[in-house]
C-alpha cells in the first residue's frame, strides 16, 4: 500500500515564529487533506489539496503532486497551533484515507 | 464545522460484552466511516458505508460490524469486546468518494 511519511516528527517553536511541515507520499494520490489533532484530541480539517496552493489566515499549503509531496506553513505560531499535525491521502480507486505519521507542534511562549 | 456527533464519548466495558457506538450527522453526506486510532498505528478504517444498508469492510474489520439503517446514522459494534479494541473510535463523512471527510469528536473505548 501507499505510504505517508511525514517530517520533522516532532517540533518545538517559541510563539510568533514560522514552520513548514513536510508529507511524502509514495503514489498518486486523489485526495490529500492536512488535520491538526488538538491536545483534547480532536481532528480538524484545514485543507483539502490533493494539488497546487490554498491558504487560510495564517496557514498555506502546497501540494506537488507530480513530485508526491505536500507542505503545510505556518506563520506566526499560536499556543493554540500546539498539537498533532497530520497528512492524509486517497490513491487510486478507493476512498479509505492513509495517514501519514504526523508531527508533533508544541508552541511555548 | 460539519455536524458531526458520536456517542457514548467514553465508555468502559468488559471482555465478552457487546458494545455499539453510534455516529449521526445532519449534513446529508452519502457516505460514512469508522476509524480507530492506536499508538504506533495512526488512524485505520474498520467499515465504511456509501449508502442507506450499503456497506463495505475496511482495512481493520475482524471483531466488528456495521448497520446503517438511516442516512444519518452510522452504527458499529463490537459482538464481544476485547482488550486489543480498546482505542478512540472516530466516525467521518463525505459527500463523496475520494472528497474531503469530516471526523466526529471521537469515541474512547476501554475492555478491561
């Protein structure tokens, strides 16, 4: 099956700095999302790209589907960014998404 | 946000028991999703359904079953827990294959 690795796994920033999160992906894919895993353990949608660019506030993301990777920006970091972020993947004729390993965000102040 | 709710949100149970967990939404999507996430596992599909009594088994399915009577309820249930379900159960949908899936709140489930 597809695999999804993501990078770095874990990541410590002080708050109001920038960080770019990494997805490979190891087939063509239909869909990609980016989650992020708040500390209560909800999952919550921030995008939907399985190619090119979108952005939402202060996140962005950027899907290279001919070279199989996505990235995920975050500017200006929050406390509340701190979580879980994962990426996850559809290929071929299914729809059971792949996750990917995720990366562990702490902000601190 | 999608509606999306779950329930029980916690439940602790016996070895042996039947366990049944339910997944409703208000968004009139056609197809429907359990996962469970383990550590070391990341999240994995049990069932999914593409429609009223349409359903189909996912990568994780030994243990459990799935019913879908309604389009807006998501039913799965565990015949006999055991400690090895012992997880968080998420419930998902999307309006259709291969689009965006929204999760639910999650479930955490303890056999003892």
């Amino acid at each position: 099956g597809i695999q999804v690795e993501q990078s770095p796994p874990d990541l410590i920033l002080q708050e109001g700095a920038n960080s770019t999160l990494r997805c490979n992906f190891s087939d063509s894919v239909n869909n990609l999302q980016w989650f992020h895993q708040n500390p209560w353990g909800q999952l919550i949608n921030l995008f939907y790209i399985p190619s090119g660019t979108k952005q939402n506030g202060r996140l962005s993301a950027t899907t290279v589907a001919t070279e199989r990777y996505s990235l995920l920006y975050i500017s200006s970091s929050q406390t509340t960014d701190s979580g879980v972020y994962f990426c996850a993947v559809i290929t071929g004729g299914g729809n059971k998404l792949t996750f990917g390993t995720g990366t562990q965000l702490k902000v601190e102040l | 946000d999608a509606g999306i709710t779950q329930s029980p949100r916690h439940k602790v149970t016996e070895t042996g028991t039947p366990v049944t967990l339910r997944c409703h939404q208000t968004e009139n999507h056609r197809y429907m999703y359990w996962y469970r996430q383990d550590p070391g596992h990341g999240l994995r599909l049990i069932h999914y359904s593409y429609g009223v009594k349409d359903t189909d088994k996912g990568e994780v399915s030994d243990g459990y079953s799935v019913s879908r009577s309604k389009t807006e309820d998501f039913l799965l249930t565990l015949e006999s827990a055991t400690s090895s379900q012992t997880s968080v159960y998420f419930c998902a949908i999307s309006p259709g294959v291969r689009e965006t899936q929204y999760f639910g709140p999650g479930t955490r489930l303890l056999v003892l």
